[in-house]
C-alpha cells in the first residue's frame, strides 16, 4: 500500500522538477524565435502617374529584384522594400511613351514620394 503512494508522489515530484527545468528553456526559445527573426525594416515608394489612362503598368527595379505595383486611378505604392538605390519605370499606353526616373532612395521604414509623374507623348 505504501509502495504506491510513494510512487505515485515521487512521479509526480520528479514531473514537475522536470517541467521546472523546461519551462525556462522553452520561454528562452520562444522569444528567441519571435525576436530574433524578425523581418528586416523595409520602405516603400508611391506616386502618381498623370494622366492616369497613360500607364498600362509601373515597375520598380534594384539590382535582380523587379517588383510591378498595381494602379488605382494612377496611384501606384511598393511596399516592403528593401534599402537601396531603385528605378521606377512606367510602362506608356500610346500616345504616351515609358518613363524611367533613376536612383530613386529607399531607406528602412521611410515612404519616398514621387510626387505625381507627367507621361511624355
């Protein structure tokens, strides 16, 4: 009878200094995992294109990386961009020509306005 009350106690003591031993472990991974990895800052770029119906598309370019924005009555934004020198180019529906502005800067978490671009015939 005394055998498996004393089993019984001695589990679960060794349960919860096992779990007291894990506990610290796990919380030290967690944050590890949520803080350690967490996504790099990234800027954006938006403006707008003038006349609106003069764009079929606006892409932006750094390096490799081309990324094409949607347009929203000639409103276009790239979020989520990495630092760096970028090129936009608007593609022109005729009459209207591409466009291409060059070494346009985006820095962490800053927003690098256009400003609204007039389509050249």
């Amino acid at each position: 009878m005394w055998s498996g009350v004393v089993g019984s106690t001695f589990g679960s003591l060794a349960r919860t200094m096992n779990m007291k031993k894990i506990l610290p472990a796990v919380f030290c991974l967690f944050v590890t995992l949520f803080f350690g990895f967490s996504a790099p800052p990234q800027g954006s770029i938006i403006g707008k294109v003038n006349p609106p119906q003069g764009a079929g598309s606006v892409l932006a370019v750094m390096g490799r990386d081309t990324m094409r924005a949607s347009l929203s009555t000639g409103n276009f934004r790239f979020n989520g961009l990495k630092a760096g020198l970028y090129q936009v180019w608007i593609k022109g529906i005729s009459p209207y020509r591409d466009t291409l502005i060059r070494n346009i800067a985006v820095t962490d978490t800053n927003t690098t306005d256009l400003g609204t671009l007039r389509l050249p015939r």
